[in-house]
C-alpha cells in the first residue's frame, strides 16, 4: 500500500521554518501569516504523528526526526523546481546556460565569446561560474567547462586543451639590481599563490630541480586564479602561470616568462551529463569550443 502523501503546503511551510529557523522569516518568504505557517507546520505534525520543532520562548529548534527529514524534504523541492524549469524551458532552443571556473571565464572564455555570437545570433547563451564542480542533478545548467584529468561519475568528458605550469611576471621585474635572470633567483622574489592550487609552485619547482621551500618564502596569495594573474601583471611578485590564464597577457606584453622551464599540468574538458541528450545548441557550442581551444591554446 502506497503511503499518502502530507499536504504540499505544509511540506513548504516546515522546508521554509526548517531553513530560517524561524515562523516569522519563514512566513515572509512564502508571503503568509505567521499564525498560517504555525497552523501548516501543527497540521503536518498531526498528519505524521511526530512532533517537527521543538518551541521555545526565544528559539526554535528542529526534533531529531525532523532534521532527519528535512534533507529529503529540500532535495524534493530543489528537484520539483528543476523539473518545472525545464519543462518551461522545452521548445526554447536557444538558450544555452554554461558552468565554468571564474578565472577561465574571466581569463579566457569571455574574450573569444563574441566569435560564438557572430556565429551563432540566434542562441542565448548564460554563463555562471563557480569554484565548485557543478551539480547537474540540482542545477539549470547545460553542459560545464571542468578542470582535472577528465574522470568525473555521471558526466561525458570530451578534451579541450592541455596545461603547462610556468612563472609569469612583469617585464619590468626582469630589469634593475633584482633581476629575475635565472631559476635561482626566485629565492628572492615574491611569489605569488592561489589558494585553491598552492601545490602549483611545488609542482614547478620540482620539475625545475630546484628546493621545493622556495615556496614557503613571502608571499601574496588570492582566492582566485585571475587575481593572482593581476597582481604579476602589476608587479607585485611571480606567479605561476597556467596557460589558459596567462596566454593573452604574455601575447599582449603584459606579462613575460623569465625561465623555459614548464610542467605538465592537468587539462580542461567539456562535460555534459550521461542522463541527458545533447542538443544542436550544445553541440554547437561544443563544437566551437573544441575548435577554438585547438587553434587558440598556446604551444
């Protein structure tokens, strides 16, 4: 016998206080009474048998049932509001949302975007980014741009382009009494970190043969890698480039790479979900990626 179902609107109410902890927030969100959240969240109790909140004079917390409960009960939302999402979104061929880190966006998605656009008008095409690996399940996103070695569960991962890792700078820190003229003189200088990718420096100095506490000497270090970028652009220290980042920079002059030395580094991919078809307006981004990352990535 199939169970029935508690009342959606109580479901809603209970979702809503759950997160805020709070009838009074959550009544502002779903434009209700506070008296009609509390009449919902004592219903649903009734329905369930079970006692949800536990009400204090100045708090409100969640019963140990109900905390067990609220993450199915937020996932089945999220899932309703994806499904509805995309049901509005059927036969609108062409809008296109896709996902990638922020520094390859801001490095070097957006700058050749506009060769997309002239190709193809007719798509509306949304990017978001993140520093985290996208969720399809949970997200309107498409398809997504991913870091790494191409082994990810649920998805297909097509290849893009490889990575080398190498030291940027300012041409102007190749001149002057602390020149940067070879490897050894970056005991000296300010490096620059990222935070999410500070194993970087390791990586090069390794393959460079040089001491590996170099990178613990004083530096600047940013949460993002475009920041890091900027600040070798402007002078501030030495930073480890990743091609993608630093190849329209170093093409432009504003950065120059002091030593022939690089080290392989993991790769980018295009990556859609398994469970989903691919559309000729992903396919033909994808498709203008691909060619683009070939012809464009530098050597």
């Amino acid at each position: 016998m199939t169970a029935r179902l508690p009342s959606l609107n109580g479901l809603r109410a209970f979702e809503a206080a759950a997160r805020h902890l709070s009838f009074t927030k959550a009544a502002q969100e779903l434009n209700v009474t506070q008296t009609a959240i509390s009449h919902q969240i004592r219903r649903l109790e009734e329905e369930l048998g079970l006692r949800l909140f536990v009400r204090q004079s100045r708090a409100l917390t969640l019963t140990p049932q109900a905390a067990d409960y609220l993450p199915n009960i937020r996932a089945a939302f999220q899932d309703l509001r994806t499904a509805t999402d995309r049901l509005l979104r059927t036969g609108n061929d062409r809008v296109l949302t896709i996902s990638t880190l922020t520094s390859l966006a801001v490095k070097w998605l957006l700058p050749r975007l506009s060769t997309f656009q002239e190709k193809h008008p007719e798509i509306d095409v949304r990017i978001t980014t993140s520093t985290e690996v996208v969720d399809f399940r949970s997200s309107n996103v498409d398809a997504a741009v991913r870091y790494g070695r191409g082994q990810w569960p649920g998805v297909h991962a097509e290849w893009l382009m490889a990575e080398q890792l190498f030291p940027v700078c300012s041409p102007k820190l190749l001149t002057g009494a602390r020149a940067l003229k070879q490897p050894e003189d970056l005991a000296r200088a300010t490096l620059l970190h990222t935070s999410t990718t500070r194993d970087d420096w390791r990586v090069w100095l390794t393959a460079a043969g040089l001491p590996i506490q170099i990178a613990q000497n004083p530096s600047l270090t940013f949460d993002l890698a475009f920041m890091t970028v900027q600040a070798a652009i402007d002078g501030l220290g030495v930073a480890m480039g990743h091609t993608a980042y630093v190849a329209d920079d170093i093409a432009n002059g504003r950065l120059v790479v002091p030593f022939d030395i690089s080290a392989p580094s993991a790769g980018y991919y295009f990556v859609v979900p398994v469970d989903r078809p691919v559309t000729p307006v992903i396919g033909a981004f994808r498709d203008w990626l691909t060619e683009t990352a070939k012809t464009q990535a530098p050597d």
